[in-house]
C-alpha cells in the first residue's frame, strides 16, 4: 500500500492552490443558500426600544405594590406608535403587544389580570380607569431593547451558509443587502460511449447517465453553479473538444467523471496532460481509488471514478472542501458516533460504508444499506450516512463504535 496516498495529504495538496473567489452584494431575497463573505455585526439595538410582549396596561410597578388598585388610564399606545408624555404616578397607559413602553412606565399588566373588558373587539375603546388584580414587578412583561441583540454584536460568522434564519436576522437589524461569495462556475463532464441521457431510449450495451446531474446537484448542494456538459465519448479528440468546451465556459472549477482508470478508452489523463497538468493518485480509499487531479488552463480539475458511488464518495471527500475553500464556506459536516450492527470487513484502505442509521435501546445503530458494490448507488439512496472504516483495519465488529458521516 506503499503506493497509496492518505486522504489527508492529496486534499492538503489540492487545497494548497486553491484561492477564494471574490465577494459580491445580493439583496435578502437572494440570500438563502449563500456564503456571507464577512462577519457581520449588528448595526443596532434589537429590539430598537423597550417593547410590551403584552395586551394590556403599562404602569409604574411603584403604584401596583398591591392587589387591588385602580388607575386611570391616560393614554393608548398601539404598536409602530409612541407615547411623547411621562406617564405620573397614579397613571396607566393602555397597550398593545409590540409597542414601544411609555417613558415613566416600567411594568405591563395583561388585560386579563384587570377588570377592564375589551369584549375582544378590535378598535374596541377601553375603559377610562381600570382595576388591577395583581401586584406589578418592575420590567414585568417588558422585551427590553437589546434584548435580542446589541449595537455593534457579532450575528453571523463569514463563510456562514445562510439560512432562513439568517436572512431574516439580517433583515431585523435593517440590513437590506449582504456581501456574500460570488456562487463558483463548475463544469461538469460525463465521459464515455456507453452513456444515454435519461429520458431516451436505452440500446444494448449502454447505461444511462447518472453521474452527470449528481453531480451537479452535490455542486449545487454544496454553494457552486453546476454547468453540465454534454457527454465526451470515448475518443482522445472526444474528449479534447469537451475539455475545450468546458474551458470556454470560464469555470472556476472542472470536474469529470469516468476514464480515469487503467482501460483501453481511459483518455482524461492523457488529455489533461496535454492541455493542462496532471497530478495522479490513487488514494488510500474505498471506494473510489483513482483520482485524476491537475489543472486545465489554470482551472482546477478533478477527475473522478466513473462508478457512481466512486463518483459521489470521492465529490465528497475532495471536491466538496475544495469548493468549500473556493467560497470560504466553514465545514458544516456533520458526524455522529454510531454502534455497528454487524460485522463489516474491509481491506486496510479508508472505507465509508453505506449505512442505514437506526435508535435501538437507547444506542445509534449503524447497519449495511446492502451490496457495497461501487456500482450500486441505491446503497447511498439507502444510506443515512458513510460509516469510515480508518485506514489500516481489516475488520469492525459488531458492537464495536465508529464514526458516520451524515449524507443529507
Ligand atoms: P470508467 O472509469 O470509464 O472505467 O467507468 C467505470 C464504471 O462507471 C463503468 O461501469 C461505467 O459504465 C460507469 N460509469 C461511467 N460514467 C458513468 C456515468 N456518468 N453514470 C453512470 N455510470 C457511469
Ligand atoms: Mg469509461
């Protein structure tokens, strides 16, 4: 196994050259799924005043030390409204949820702790003085401002794939455009004669594409602009003009699949060869041991297994920090620790299994989504996640512990 490069030194050796990409400005509406470029602050307080969480009365918690009082109700406050004049003591101001608490109130006493009865109706004018059936503490049913964030607070980290809810974050501070990473163009080529698009006919001897829109979905899934090509055959001018058209879209990125292996019709190296650089490992795992790895025009390019399951592992491991680097994205994979259900063999190569993930007596069981066959991708439609079989084992035994990565 001399021969083999560790999965750890051929993504150190990708990642080395690979820069990131420049930040552009999207409005919010746009924002879902991108990489915010830069940490962003709050630029104020949230909520921006102190605010009732109530419908009910604002008073000066002073007055109500008692049950039983009764106040006069001077004035009524409705949300996106604020009141100029100090409430005194003795005073009450009717409010609503959402508006901003009087200067001089410090407490909110909901309705339904009043004799008041605003029947419910909305517009319905409450009485002119009303009695409390509670004692009121200072700041009771107050949000005070701030109280979400602060002026000048850190809310979302740079390389931060935004979510709804970072969006709507940045909207609550004001925030009507975000600088984000411009989304990487990243070529896609399916090769070889064997190959019909889905949707025609199949004749004997061919398969249908399956690499090409996985693919393209994971770059996407993943912050990219999937551009899919169509298929290079298997011919060294074949695959020469595909290259060529690929290079013409201005990717940042290249990723083939297929022809990377030792056949007869393997024509993706030698044309990387003469068109770029090429760097070829076979690494320590499985599946997926071949990777073409080099540079056409300058562009990185990463030649991946033809098998599907290959195709999709090695996308994982190399392609997706690769692009992740690209975009500054953070690393957002999740692993969880899992208890094997059977035995899994494996031959000393890193191995992720395809394996179901069940709650069984407490514990997370992983087992076998079935055949582990390289061709077989109905095992990662099985799959919730790739168990990894470290480098070096011969055998995991059930019971044993080991850690999956979740697929999504
Ligand atoms: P190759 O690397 O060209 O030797 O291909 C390895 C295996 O993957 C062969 O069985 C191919 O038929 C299969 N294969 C290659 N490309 C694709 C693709 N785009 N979709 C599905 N299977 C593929
Ligand atoms: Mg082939």
């Amino acid at each position: 196994m001399a021969d083999l490069m560790s999965v750890s030194e051929a993504l150190a050796r990708i990642l080395e050259g690979i820069g990131q990409v420049e930040a552009e400005e999207v409005g919010l509406a746009q924002a879902v799924g991108r990489i915010l470029a830069a940490d962003l602050t709050s630029p104020m307080d949230s909520p921006p005043f102190d605010t009732s969480s109530m419908d009910g009365y604002a008073v000066r918690a002073a007055d109500l030390a008692e049950a039983g009082i009764r106040l006069r109700v001077v004035a009524d406050v409705t949300a996106g409204q604020t009141l100029e004049t100090l409430l005194q003591p003795g005073e009450a101001a009717r409010i609503m949820t959402g508006a901003a608490v009087p200067p001089g109130a410090d407490a909110i006493i909901p309705v339904e702790q009043t004799d008041a009865d605003w029947g419910g109706v909305p517009g319905a004018v409450g009485p002119s003085e009303v009695t409390f059936r509670t004692v009121a503490k200072l700041n009771d049913n107050i949000r005070p401002r701030g109280e979400n964030v602060t002026q000048g607070q850190l809310v979302l980290s740079a390389g931060t794939r935004l979510r709804p809810q970072d969006v709507g974050m940045a909207a609550s501070v004001g925030l009507a455009r975000l600088s984000v990473s411009r989304r990487p163009r990243v070529v896609v080529v399916s090769s070889g004669d064997e190959l019909a698009a889905p949707g025609q006919p199949l004749s004997p001897g061919m398969i249908y594409n399956s690499n090409g829109v996985m693919l393209a979905g994971l770059i996407e899934q993943w912050g990219g602009e999937p551009v899919v090509l169509p298929t290079a055959p298997d011919t060294h001018e074949g695959v020469r003009a595909v290259f060529e058209q690929a290079l013409a879209q201005k990717p940042d990125m290249l990723v083939s699949s297929a022809g990377v292996s030792v056949g007869a019709a393997d024509y993706v190296k030698a044309v990387l060869a003469e068109l770029g650089q090429v760097d070829f490992w076979k690494m320590n795992i499985r599946p997926g041991k071949p990777l073409a790895y080099g540079r056409l025009g300058g562009v990185p390019f990463f030649g991946l297994p033809g098998n599907p399951v290959s195709a999709m592992v090695t996308a994982i491991v190399v392609l997706r920090p690769a692009l992740f680097k690209l975009t500054g994205q953070a690393d957002d994979s999740h692993t969880i620790r899992a208890v094997i259900g059977e035995d899994i063999p494996s031959d000393g190569r890193r191995s992720y299994v395809r394996v179901r993930l069940a709650q069984e007596n407490g514990q997370t069981v992983a087992r076998l989504t079935g055949t582990q066959s390289s061709g077989a991708l109905f095992s990662m439609v099985l799959a919730d996640g790739l168990l990894i079989v470290p480098e070096g084992i011969k055998r995991l035994a059930a019971g044993d512990a080991a850690e999956v990565l979740l697929l999504r």
